[in-house]
C-alpha cells in the first residue's frame, strides 16, 4: 500500500463537496459548537480532515461568513492578471515594430 504523500489526489465533484460541507455544518449546529466535526465526517466520507476543512473554509468565505477572496473573486483576478499580461506583451511587440519602423523610415545611413 502506498503512503499518503505518495498517492495521487483525488478530485470530487462540486456536490460531494457541498455534502461534506453541509454534514460538518450539521455535526456542528447538533453539538451547539462553532468548531470541530472534521475527523468524524472526513472518516465517513473517505476524505483528509484538512481537506474537509479547506472546502468548509472556501464555504464560509464564498458565503460571506468569513474573510477572504471568494472563489468567483480569485477567478476574475487570474482572468485580469492574465489579460494584463497578454497586454504587456503586446505593448512591447508594439514598441519594438515601432523603433524598428522609425530607423527605417529616418532616412539617414546605418551606423
């Protein structure tokens, strides 16, 4: 059997997810506690306690109940960060044709 730093991640689907996070939810609001549910509803899903944590995490910041940037939020800041590159790229393919252009056109003999 391989260790746990070996073996390949898994990915679930947005409704397992939600399931997990709703289940830890409700091991909470049964127990009148604000904290805590992890280990036992991570046991009974087949999923890391820390992993649990993350999405219950995520839950809370998407829903507002915690800070940080929500999900929709991080994904339209890759999308400007990324377009912001492009642009930057094409500014400088730009201002090189230019000065490629302007040595052409001034008239006067190459050194």
């Amino acid at each position: 059997m391989e260790s746990m730093a070996k073996q390949k991640p898994r990915r679930f689907d947005d409704e397992f997810k939600e399931r997990g996070v709703r289940l830890v939810k409700e091991w909470r609001r049964a127990r009148d506690r604000d904290d805590g549910g992890l280990t036992e509803i991570g046991g009974q899903l087949g999923v890391h306690s820390e992993t649990l944590r993350n999405w219950v995490n995520r839950a809370e910041v998407d829903g507002g109940r915690r800070r940080g940037t929500t999900t929709a939020d991080g994904q339209r800041i890759a999308e400007l960060e990324r377009e912001v590159r492009e642009l930057r790229r094409a500014n400088d393919i730009l201002k090189a044709a230019s000065v490629f252009f302007a040595t052409e056109l001034d008239g006067r003999p190459k050194r």
